[in-house]
C-alpha cells in the first residue's frame, strides 16, 4: 500500500521498517501507538504499529513483516524521544512483542496532568485542549487484526500519532516553561507493566489465616503461571471471586472442590488435581515458611488523619500547577497517615524521584504538624 493523501505510508516489509526507523532517528522524535486485540487471550496480540513526526506518519503492519529489530532498537535509542499517550497497555505490546521496554519517552496523558490540564485526559480531549479539533471516535471498536484496513481505519490510526506528534512541541514548551520537563520524563521512566499486583483486587485478604493466606499466594501464582502458559485471561482459568473462595475453604478433595461457588464442572475436570494439589503446597508451605501478614485496614484515627492531609495536598497541587491526583492517589494518603502514626510501610516506589522533594517532605512535614496537634 503506497503512501496516501491522507499523509500516511503502510509499511508492509522489513526493508521498509528499517528505512522508516532511519527517518525517524534523523529526526529525533515520534509519536508513537499501537493497535492490538486482547479478548480472549492473556497477552495482547499485536496488530498495529503507527509512528508519525510533525510531518509524515507510517502505518506499520507487524503481520507482514519477519523481522522487527528496527522497532525495537528505536524504541530503547536514547537519542530519539518517544511520545506516547495512556501508554500502560502499549508498554505490555513492547515487552510481550519486542521484549523491551521504550526509554527516553514521555506519557501526555501523564504529562497532562503535571501540567494541570486534566487528570486521566483523553488523547481526543488532549487534542481538542491544544489543537482545537476533535477527533472521530467510528473505529474506536475496529477488528485491527483484519486485513485488508479499511482506509478509514488507517486514516482513524494515523490520526492517533499525527496529531500526538503536534501536540508534543507545545507540552516540552509548557513543562520547559516551568521548568519540569525533567519531570515529565521521569515520571514515563517510572511506568511498569503489571498494575499493582494480584493482591490489590483481594481487599479482605487481610482476615484470613496464615494457612488461608499461602493458599491465596499459591493460588494466584499458578493462575498466573496457567494464563501465561495457555495464554487466556486470568478469569478464565478461575475468576478472582473463585480463588478467594478456594483459599478460605481450602477444599482437600474434589468432592469439596465441586462445593466451591463459581467452580463449574469443567473446570473442576480440567484444573481440578493441580488446585488441590496446589492448595496442599500452599498449606504446607505455611507452616515452613509463614507469609507476612496483611496489614489491617486503617483505624478510625488513621482516617481522620488522611482526610485531614487532603486540603493540604489540594494546596500542595495548586502551588504546583498540577492535578491533585497526579501527586498522591488516596489510598497513599492514608499509608502517609498510617506512617505518621508509627506503623511501618512499605514506602511505594512513586514515593522516590521528583516526588520525593516536591510532594512527601512537604506532605511529612504537614503530617507530623496536624498528628502532633489536637483535632
């Protein structure tokens, strides 16, 4: 497919990726996206790749092409800086695809907010904020593993980095303005794949016992080691409010296991033996080596003290320019609060960095003030 009206060029061999790469490296920076599916498999399955400078936008189809070095060594050259928007599942693409993970690069959603434009901003509400023009939404849902594209699903993935592509000039002028573009990077650097781990969405594994809980860590572990090996999702193997299940219980037979709410026969048939099994391991495994304990949801004091730190925060972010969330979410409120009152936490890796100096001495400082006071 050769280059179109619209302003894009699809590049469908590995002659053609290099010589796209080469362009963009001589030019310094990109504007990069991806479009990829992810219904029924536990990995993202990559399906698209777009690249556009202020001038010129490639479509790169990963399907067509063997080799996909040149991508890789663009996305971890320190001389080219990559511009990204909401790129948390574009990082899983790069590592699941490439096995790397892109460095000198900035997240404009990110970006956005420490520039006090809007927390969790659209890359259509980003565009419209700086650009003035609003984008179609019609091939948001698009099968982008088909082929051929339709053109108007290559001119709505071209729209994705051409206009990122304009509207990166005027953020580095912003954020060099206030003398955080340093910042900007920073925090993009500091973006993991992963979430915040398997525990996070079990908010009353706190209660269980020290049996119960290996049993939920043994579980999840071979959930995640099934789901990567089979590569399904996660619910698919057995739904989070199974594994809780499983761990209060810890059924020791499958005439237990087939009591277990939200267990279907099926499953029972294909994953029951490795459960039980896995659920003996986890029991005898915690009476060797006992799990550390959940901490207990915060005291009543505790919460006062956070929800006291709030205006703080808000002042601490108007002082900054910068959204109020990009500084401290509120679940990292109360572990400031819960450390102001002796507990001792696990200090979060956003704890490090520009935030170090500019958000938690401040928010310490104000902490131990108001802890020290009467309420």
């Amino acid at each position: 497919m050769a280059s179109q009206d619209s302003g894009w060029e699809w590049i469908s061999s590995s002659a053609g990726l290099r010589e796209a790469c080469a362009e963009v490296v001589a030019r310094g920076v990109v504007a990069v996206d991806t479009e990829f599916r992810r219904r029924d498999t536990f990995y993202p399955q990559i399906a698209l790749l777009q690249l556009a400078t202020e001038d010129k936008c490639w479509l790169v189809d990963p399907l067509s092409i063997d080799d996909h070095h040149a991508i890789g060594s663009l996305l971890v050259d320190h001389r080219v800086t990559k511009i990204l928007h909401s790129a948390s599942e574009d990082l899983e693409v790069f590592e699941r695809w490439l096995g790397v993970a892109p460095v000198h690069w900035v997240d404009t959603q990110k970006a956005a907010a420490m520039l006090n434009m809007g927390f969790g901003l659209s890359y259509r509400g980003l565009v419209a904020a700086l650009l003035d023009i609003e984008l179609s939404k019609d091939e948001t849902n698009s099968d982008w593993l088909a082929r051929p594209l339709s053109e108007a699903q290559c001119q709505y993935a071209a729209a994705d980095v051409q206009f990122l592509a304009l509207c990166w000039p005027i953020i580095e002028g912003m954020a060099e303005r206030r003398n955080i573009l340093d910042w900007l990077y920073a925090e993009s650097a500091a973006q993991t794949t992963g979430g915040r781990g398997p525990l996070a969405k079990f908010k009353s594994a706190w209660k269980l016992s020290t049996d119960q809980l290996a049993v939920l860590l043994a579980l999840l572990d071979w959930r995640e080691l099934t789901a990567r090996a089979t590569d399904k999702p996660r619910s698919w193997i057995v739904p989070d409010r199974t594994i809780n299940e499983l761990a209060r219980v810890m059924p020791e037979n499958k005439h237990k296991l087939s009591n277990i709410d939200g267990l279907p026969a099926s499953s029972i048939r294909r994953y029951g033996a490795s459960l039980l099994d896995v659920i003996a391991q986890g029991r005898a495994l915690a009476k060797e080596v006992p799990p550390s304990p959940l901490p207990a949801p915060a005291s009543a004091a505790t919460r006062a003290l956070a929800k006291r730190l709030a205006p703080a925060l808000q002042d601490l972010a108007q002082g900054l320019s910068m959204n109020v969330e990009i500084l401290m979410p509120n679940r990292e409120l109360e572990l400031l609060a819960r450390e102001a009152t002796g507990e001792t936490i696990e200090i979060p890796p956003a704890w490090l960095g520009w935030r170090a100096e500019a958000v938690i001495r401040p928010m310490r400082d104000v902490a131990a003030k108001i802890g020290a006071s009467p309420c």
